[in-house]
C-alpha cells in the first residue's frame, strides 16, 4: 500500500512530497524489517523509528499511513519480545522518531501530533508488555509441566528397576531354595537306592514335589514381569508359608526347629515376605554349605518389631556363606522394610542369620 501512495494513489488526505526514490526507500526501510521483529525487535524498531525521523529531517514531508503504521507494530514487537529494558529503550525512540516527524511535518489533517501519538505509542506499547508477560508465564507452565513429565518418567524407570531386582531377588531365593532341597533329596536317594527302594521312592516323590512348587513360583514371578498393571496380583507368601518351608527342608532330610515367642501379631505384607525370604534363603545356605547338625528357625514378636534367627550348627562345608549374593540379598530385603540384618559365624562356631524387622514397613 505504501509504493501505491508513492507512485500515486493518494489516500485520504496524506501528504507525499519529495523524491519519489526516497519515498520508496522509505517505505522499506519501515515496513520490510517487521519480518524478523520477533527475533531482533530493538533493532527493528530503531531502524523503522529512525527511518521515518531521518526522512524527515532530509526531505519534504511523507505523511502517509504505512510507516506509521510500522512504527506502531515495532513499538508492539519490542515490548512484547524484547526485555524489558530493551523495551523502554524502543519506546522511546519510537517517540523520538514520532516527535521528529510532528516538527518537520506540515501540520495539516495527515501531519502526526506528539501528544496523541505518544499516548497511542504508550497503550501500544503497554499491550505488548502484557502479552509477554502472559507469555511468560504461559511457558512458564508449559516448562513446569514438562518438568513434571520428566520428574514422573525419572519415577517410573526407577519403580520399574526397583520391580525387576525385587523380581531378581525372589527368583534368586526361590530357585535357589529349589535346587538346594532337590539336591539334598536327590543325594539322599542315591545313598539308599539299593538297600531301601521304598525311602528312595519317597525321596523322589519329594524331589518332584519341590521341583514343581519351585516352577510354579517362578512362573509366577516371571507373569509379573510382563503382566498389565490393571490385572491383580497373586498373594505373595508370608509368615503362615514359614511352616511350609520347615516341612520341605524336613522332607529333604533337614533336622529343623521352628519356635516363636512372645505374642503374635499382625505384619505388613511386605515384612512377612520378608521374614519368608530370609527364612528360605537361610535354609538353602544351610542345605548347602554345612553337614549335619541341626537348623533352628527362631521367630521373637516384639510390640513394634519381629526378630528372626535362624542358626545352622551343622558342620560348615567349603563355600560356607559370607560373601554370596544370598546374603546380600536378605539384608537388602531387611533394609527396604526398614530393619537391619546381621550373618555370620557366632562364638559356638554355627553360622546365625539374625534380622530385625518393624511389624509395619518404614517409608
């Protein structure tokens, strides 16, 4: 709109005087630099705000629409994208340019006054401050929530590997447990194959017994791998599931005791699994690595805790435990609930797993 004004077509009552190439040159320098006004908007409005002030001063008067319009959308872009220093600096020298213009003009209809210019620069000016700051705070939100999202991922990625060492670790104590009694009673059989069919059969049957119970607890386990959140979980073994554990390490050929003292009460689940996992393990180590003797399984109810011993006097054997996974594994189990667990060799030289657990899990 602005070279048809030059080469012409007048609107309204505007005013163009002056070389028609100036004009032209000046039609640009407004209007073309608006294009990058959001990624430099002082310098567009120092070079719109100076182009029309410098064809002021050097020419007749060019009182036409387009770069005042110009000056007004600069004005606009350099508060709404520039800082806020940077945008009072753009204020003023669009006033400048304005105030230049008005005192070169020729006063008439088309002519800008300073005083209403300024006041319609300022409200301008003062939206465009709003907008940034509503902006702002627009991305404001927008980066707290991707903040969120990632805080969320971070707790999703370490639930899920918390899940799988958990997984890991009741893999470990089931399998293990397994194989440690499957071995004991296949031993067993071999010894009296030829002398006591009978006790060998009986031995077998075991064998089967505890190879299928140990398949189906790690089908379990690997089910909840890959099973959806929405579908429930099976029931998890606890305290009751101790006396299980007593009757297969006996069937194995185990001589075991299990005693509890003081008043029984209800435990997390968590805490009760627990106490199964160390019991499970602590009869696998003492299946594998000591001879004869006999394993006493010792639960103490306190009114805030439960304690469980289990001590193997049997004779140790090479590869006794102290440095295995297993170990670690149980007092890993004890620390996540929030108790504690000691394994080692007491002064009567039998090996003691003793643990202390809270009947409630401590976060």
């Amino acid at each position: 709109m602005g070279f048809v004004e030059v080469l012409g077509a007048r609107i309204g009552e505007d005013v163009v005087l002056g070389p028609t190439w100036l004009n032209l040159v000046t039609v640009m320098l407004t209007t073309l630099p608006l294009c990058v006004r959001r990624r430099w908007p002082l310098a567009v409005a120092i070079v719109v705000s100076g182009a029309i002030a410098g064809r002021a001063l050097v020419a007749e008067p060019l009182e036409i629409y387009p770069p005042a319009l110009a000056g007004l959308v600069a004005t606009y872009s350099v508060a709404a994208y520039a800082p806020f220093r940077q945008a009072v600096v753009g204020y003023v020298v669009a006033l400048a340019g304005i105030a230049v213009a008005a005192a070169t003009g020729t006063g008439g209809p088309a002519s800008p006054d300073v005083l209403p210019s300024a006041i319609l620069l300022l409200t301008v000016w003062a939206i465009g401050l709003v907008v940034a700051r509503r902006s702002s705070e627009v991305r404001g939100i927008a980066e707290h929530a991707e903040a969120l999202d990632r805080r969320r991922e971070e707790e999703t990625r370490r639930a899920v590997e918390a899940e799988r060492a958990r997984i890991a670790r009741d893999l470990h104590d089931s399998v293990a447990h397994s194989l440690a009694m499957i071995a004991i009673q296949a031993g067993g059989a071999v010894s009296v194959l030829e002398r006591d069919p009978q006790r060998a059969a009986q031995s077998l049957r075991s064998i089967e017994t505890t190879a299928r119970n140990g398949l189906s607890e790690m089908r379990h386990l690997l089910h909840l791998v890959g099973e959806d959140d929405e579908q429930p979980r099976g029931p998890q073994p606890g305290l009751e599931q101790i006396a299980d554990l007593v009757a297969g390490a006996e069937s194995a050929g185990l001589e075991v005791r299990l005693s509890t003292t003081g008043v029984e009460t209800t435990v997390a689940p968590g805490v009760g699994l627990t106490a199964y996992r160390i019991v499970q393990e602590a009869l696998t180590n003492a299946a594998k690595h000591s001879t004869g003797g006999r394993t006493t399984i010792a639960l103490g109810w306190e009114p805030s805790s439960l304690t469980v011993d289990v001590t193997s006097h049997g004779t140790p054997t090479a590869g006794a435990p102290g440095g295995g996974r297993g170990i670690v594994g149980m007092r890993e189990r004890a620390q996540v609930v929030g108790g504690r667990l000691e394994a080692g060799t007491d002064p009567s030289g039998a090996f003691r797993v003793h643990a202390v657990l809270p009947t409630e899990v401590v976060a």
